[in-house]
C-alpha cells in the first residue's frame, strides 16, 4: 500500500561561510549510526530502533559508493547505493543518495525482499578526521514479501544518526593559515588581518568607515552621521524630520502630523475645498458644492426640503409645507384613523367627471400610495338624499371607479385600490340644508390593512 512521504528537515549548521572544502578521490570514511524506522503500516510491526554501520569509498570528487547495514528487532536491510556530498561551507556538506536495499526478515523465518533507497541529510565535520551525520532514509519495495490482496507495495522511513571517521588521500581538512574562512589553497590573498571581511577568493572587501553604504574609496563624505540617509556620493541628503516630503530647511509648517497632504510649503491641505483641512477630512473627494459635516463628509442631499434625506425618501418633490411621514410621503392616515375624507375631490353636477380642482388632492393621494406599495384602500363614493337610492348607488359607483381610474394612471397599483358606491348611506350632516347635502356628497378613503 502506498503512504506519503513524510517531510524530511535537515538541521544544517553552517560552522563557517567561506570556501568549499571538497572530498576528493581516495577518502574512505567509515560509520556508526542509530537507526530509528516507521514501517509501511500493511506489515504491522512497531516503529523499530537499531543500530549500524557503513563505508564510504569516494572515487570522484565527493561521489562515493556507500555500503551500510542495520540490525533491527525485525529486520536487517542492507544499503548498496551512490552517494554524492554537496560542500556547503568550509566543514559541512549536504548528502543525497540513490540505490538498492535488501532487507533480511528476522521473525523466524528466511525471507528477504529487495527494493530502491533514497537518502537525503547533513554531514558535519566535529574536529580532526571526525564527521558527524544526520540522515532520512525511505525504502520502496515494489514487490514486498507480504504482497497479496491490498498490499502491492511497502514504505518504509527512518532517520538515522552517526559518527564517522575519514582517512585516505582527501580526508585532511586543508589549512587556512590567515584564519578568513578560505583554505590556502584557494586563498588569492594570504595573511589577510584577523578579523578582516573577504570575499570568496579571500580577499579583503573594500571599507566603509561610516556604515553608510558607501565604500571609502568613493565616500566624499567618510564621516556622515550614523542613520543618515545619504546619497550616491555618501554625503547625507536634506532632512524631513515630519516626513511630509518638504525638506526641512524649505518646510514653513514643521511637524506636520505623519500622512497629512502638504502644500509646496509643507503646511496643511484642503484638497477638496470643502472648509475641513485633509488631516481631519474623512471624506478628501467631497463633491464640490456639497455641503458637509464636521469630518468633511457630504450631508445627504433633501431636494424636496421635507425633511428626509433624497436616499430614503420614496415621494421625492412633496410640495413645499406638506406634512409627511418618515418615508417622505404625504400622510394620508394618522395613528389608528382609519377612514379620511377626500377633501377637494368634487365632480360635475349629475356625472362621474372629476372637475380640475380634483386632480390637487388626488395627485397627493397618488404619491403617497405610490411611496406604501403595502397600503391597501377601499375608496368610497357618496351621495346626498336626493333621488332614487338605485340612481344615488349608481352615481356613487361610477363616482367611486372614476376616483380609481384616475389613481392607477398617476402610476398606483390597481392591486392597491377597490371602489364601492354607497349611494345616500352614512350621510355626515344633514340632507335638509344645501350646506348639509354638500358635505354629504363626498368620496372617503377606507385604510383596509
């Protein structure tokens, strides 16, 4: 079965940043090591440690062939692979190699099986012909001896570590006489001062007296102040001490609080011209003509001046002195009224024609309904006691569906709207006088919801 390779961290410690220190052809290095192994989990076995050994034989410069063994409680796997060992400083080196394991059963039988093995690790040198190594270890075995149903391949990782010994022709570390981190062999510059910074051939790096980035050499300035900044020629450039991006000795507005937008002579901006300076302007794109709060932001806009903001007002251009509700709209019942006379609504003598005066009230009745598309209303027809009560119900009818029609074209939902006739029913003063008959002839709302 397949598992996942698990991450591997190679602990480097870098014992000195100078030139490589190659293995060359001739060094044997032999080892000890720790060996501690997780199984590929179809074996069942317990994570296992043991213990080995290993022979390094380098016949190219710092390529080997390595031979190691490993005794563990349930295994013996035997490495033969190719081992290269990249230098990465002047004592320590990174270690990759490839090749083949065979790995012995030690569960009371005689079995074996064979595969291919990665390693990947550090080696360090601790003094002397002395190393030390740290390694991952992962063997595939593509053909495993528990192979079946389930099973077609095994994993098995471990890390690993040593001591190990060198001797032959490369395993003398070479001299660096000066001390600078370069052996001598590759030192261009021997007996460079202790203590003195080189590059790679040991040479020493030009000098900067002052820490300002500039090489003396170049330094028209070699003592500039510590933290100045300086330019190409090493001399410190004008100071901004407020970082307004007015040099200090043109800035009239010294201090200028950090991030505030300046003028040519460092003082305070109002970029938008809207009376509050940009260092307490929320708003610094105000449109212009706007009229803004104490942060510079625009005060929402009332254009019908009846008292609610153009954003939340669903009656935009409410004639001037009507009262509204707070959605802008003309109030058409208060609190729990529930019925309201149509005051203005008048027809033609003995006809359903509205007369022009009507259109002033209905017009405000229309944008209240348009702006409550939830308001439900009956609108009710009425008559005086003269003539028939079949005729009066009539007229009141086709009174009532005139108001109606006139409503939905002013842009109200028909769903909103009923209309009943009540003829001379419900009269509101008396049918004896002329003044009593005039009131009586009348259209209501009636508030359904």
């Amino acid at each position: 079965m397949r598992a996942p390779i698990p991450p591997v961290v190679a602990a480097l410690a870098m014992l000195a940043a100078s030139a490589v220190v190659a293995q060359r052809p001739g060094t044997i290095a032999i080892g000890v090591f720790a060996r501690f192994t997780h199984f590929d989990p179809s074996l069942t076995f317990d994570d296992a440690l043991g213990i080995g050994g290993q022979l390094d034989v380098f016949f190219a410069r710092n390529v080997a062939l390595e031979g190691s063994a490993a005794v563990l409680s349930k295994v013996a796997p035997i490495h033969a692979r190719l081992l290269y060992a990249k230098p990465m400083a002047a004592r320590s080196a990174i270690l990759f190699g490839a090749g083949y394991v065979h790995q012995l059963y030690r569960t009371g039988i005689s079995a074996w099986e064979d595969g291919a093995s990665g390693l990947l690790g550090v080696r360090f040198m601790l003094g002397g012909d002395l190393a030390g190594r740290v390694e991952a270890v992962a063997d595939y075995f593509p053909s495993p001896l528990n192979g079946g149903a389930g099973v077609q391949d095994n994993w098995d990782f471990s890390l690993q570590a040593g001591l190990g010994f060198q001797t032959g022709g490369g395993a003398r570390t070479p001299k660096d006489s000066d001390h600078d981190g370069v052996v001598d062999g590759a030192d261009a510059c021997p007996g460079t001062p202790r203590g003195e910074t080189v590059d790679g051939r040991g040479c020493p790096l030009p000098k900067d007296a002052d820490a300002d980035g500039v090489v003396d050499a170049s330094d028209r300035c070699p003592s500039t102040p510590a933290g100045d900044q300086v330019d190409a020629s090493g001399c410190s450039l004008p100071k901004d001490a407020d970082g307004d991006g007015v040099v200090d000795t043109n800035d009239r507005c010294p201090g200028t609080a950090a991030g505030e937008r300046v003028d040519s002579a460092g003082c305070p901006l109002d970029g938008d011209k809207d009376g509050v300076l940009d260092a307490t302007d929320k708003c610094l794109n105000t449109p212009a003509g706007d009229q803004v709060d104490a942060v510079g932001c625009s005060i929402p806009k009332d254009a019908d001046k009846d008292g609610v903001p153009d954003p939340a007002d669903r009656c935009p251009g409410t004639p001037a002195g009507q009262r509204v509700d707070a959605l802008g709209c003309p109030v058409l019942f208060s609190g729990v009224q529930r019925s309201l006379v149509l005051e203005g609504v008048n027809f033609e003598t003995g006809s359903a024609n509205l007369t022009d005066q009507s259109h002033t009230t209905l017009d405000r009745v229309a944008t209240s309904l348009r702006g409550h598309a939830d308001l439900r209303v009956e609108i009710a027809g009425y008559t005086d006691s003269r003539g028939g009560l079949a005729a009066n119900r009539r007229l009141s009818q086709t009174r009532a569906d005139a108001v109606r029609a006139y409503l939905i074209r002013q842009g109200v939902d028909a769903v909103q709207l009923t209309a009943r006739g009540y003829g001379s029913a419900s009269p509101v003063a008396s049918n004896a006088t002329a003044a009593g008959r005039a009131r009586n002839r009348r259209v209501e709302l009636h508030r359904l919801n």
